[in-house]
C-alpha cells in the first residue's frame, strides 16, 4: 500500500487526492492519503467529503510511514515547509509539489537541503480553476492536461518514473522541462493573464463604480480568471518576478503600438492586428 501525505487540501492537492483514490482502483495500487495544515477545520471537511483518508495537524505524525509527499501550498510557504518536512524523510521518500513558479522553489530546496534532493521532483500541473478550497476539488480536473516536470540534472530516474506515473494516472500528459523555460513561458500565459484580468477589474471600479453594470458576456468571459486567489497570485509574481516584469514591459509596447495606431486612424494595419489574432487562437482552440 502505498501511503501519501497531501500537505495543503485545496483545490490542486484535493483534485490530486480524489483522482488518485478513484483510479487507484485499476491503475495503481491501493493508496492511504494523509493530510497535512495548519487548519483543522478544512481537513475535517476534505476527510468528510471524501478526499483523504485522514489528516493530522502534528507534521511528526503526518509524515510517519509515508513513501511519496505532494507540497500544494502557496509558493511563497515552501522554504518553511522544506525545514518542516526535512527531519521526517529520507532517500526512498519521493517529494512533489503543484506549484506554479519552479525557479524559486529549486533555489528553496537548495537553501534549506544545501542541494536539491535527489528524490525531489517539481511539477506543475497546468490545470485549475477560479473557485478555491477542498470543496471544490475534482477527481477529473487534470484529465488531458498539460503536467510539467523540472527535475534537476541530479533527480533520480525511478523517482520522475514515480511522479509521472501518478499524474499519469489521473489522465494527465506529462512532459519534463528546464524551470526557466517552464518560469518563462507560464509567465505569459498564465501570470501574464492573471495579471491583466486583476488590472482590468481594479481599472474599471476605480475610474467608474458603475462601470459594471453595463459589461455583459465577453467582459464576464475575460474577466473569470480574476475571481482566482489573491494571496496565491501575489506569491505567484513575487516568485517569478524577474519573467513577469519583462512580459508585463512587452505586453505593454504591444499596447503603445495598438494605442498609436488608434490614434493615427491606421485603420488597415488595426485590422490586420485583430485578424492575426483571431486566427491564432482559433487555430489553438480547435487544438484542444
């Protein structure tokens, strides 16, 4: 039997833990999840739903007996779970995480570990959604999404097999990346938009309090994103700062560009503009 211990049940580590209790059934073998936080309320709430087996609030006891550790907490809180766990595992002892930025949290494992641990594999499951908490885990959530792995050039084999092989479980495709690309690219299509959709709502109540009685369908489509959570986001660009920032500034002279053709009346080069983007993302949805 395998025994997991879940430290942070919400949304991503439920989702995990849920789908990992319905397809332990034919692709894995039977597997006991323990959760782990500082709010005993939440997991009373993830045992009663369902999600885990059991919890404990004592890391100690947590972490007693179990074989693989998934770290679904803000990024911001690795470093202090890194020295939380670090008494209680050794070398057979797998350890994951779902966060979003990888760079910081290698240099996390670093600081505290003096290396990264050869059992340690990052990961990044490109899946979510705006509504935050255990109850809104879903055992489906990760099915024919995109998983992330940056494991370091010391990782060892059966360890990333391990990891693969739980996120493949749940219907996941997973693919291994170095974590500056990884930072780089999630940095424009996933922060960039965050960003964008928080910057938008706070522009419209501070220029109009009104302004949201008259948005309707596309505004509430564009919008959906900035229902996300803000703490989590505000870990998310203190820890990939140096890759947002650029991207903000490039996103930003893409607007200068639209802004003077706007005011130039260049009507053609507007369309144009709008075109290419129109196509591009058609051609991305039906991808999907």
């Amino acid at each position: 039997m395998n025994k997991i211990c879940i430290i942070g049940v919400g949304l991503i580590g439920g989702s995990f833990a849920l789908g990992l209790k319905r397809d332990a059934k034919t692709k894995l073998e039977k597997t006991n999840i323990i959760g782990f936080g500082r709010n005993e309320a939440n997991l009373q709430q993830a045992q009663s739903l369902g999600v885990i087996d059991a919890y404990s609030l004592d890391i100690e006891q947590a972490m007693f007996g179990v074989d693989f550790v998934l770290i679904a907490t803000p990024v911001d809180s690795f470093k202090a779970i890194f020295e939380m766990i670090k008494p209680h595992i050794d070398d057979h002892v797998v350890i994951s995480d779902v966060g979003s930025t990888k760079g910081s949290i290698i240099a996390s494992a670093k600081e505290v570990f003096g290396v990264v641990p050869t059992n340690f594999i990052p990961a990044h499951p490109i899946a979510g959604k705006e509504k935050n908490g255990v109850v809104s885990a879903d055992a489906n959530l990760f099915h024919d999404k995109r998983v992330i792995l940056t494991p370091a050039d010391n990782a060892n084999k059966p360890a990333i097999k391990r990891v693969r092989n739980y996120w493949q479980a749940l219907g996941a495709k997973v693919e291994i990346m170095n974590d500056k690309i990884h930072d780089d690219l999630l940095a424009m299509t996933s922060h960039l938009p965050h960003i964008l959709a928080f910057s938008l709502m706070n522009y419209l109540i501070e220029n109009n309090s009104k302004a949201l009685n008259y948005a309707a369908g596309g505004f509430k489509d564009f919008s959906r994103i900035a229902s996300s959570n803000s703490t989590m986001w505000c870990d998310i660009c203190i820890n990939n700062a140096d890759e947002i920032i650029k991207h903000i500034a490039g996103f930003q002279q893409g607007l200068d560009k639209l802004s003077d053709l706007i005011k130039d009346n260049k009507t053609q080069e507007i369309a144009q503009l709008f075109a290419k983007a129109r196509n591009v993302r058609d051609d991305w949805v039906n991808t999907l």
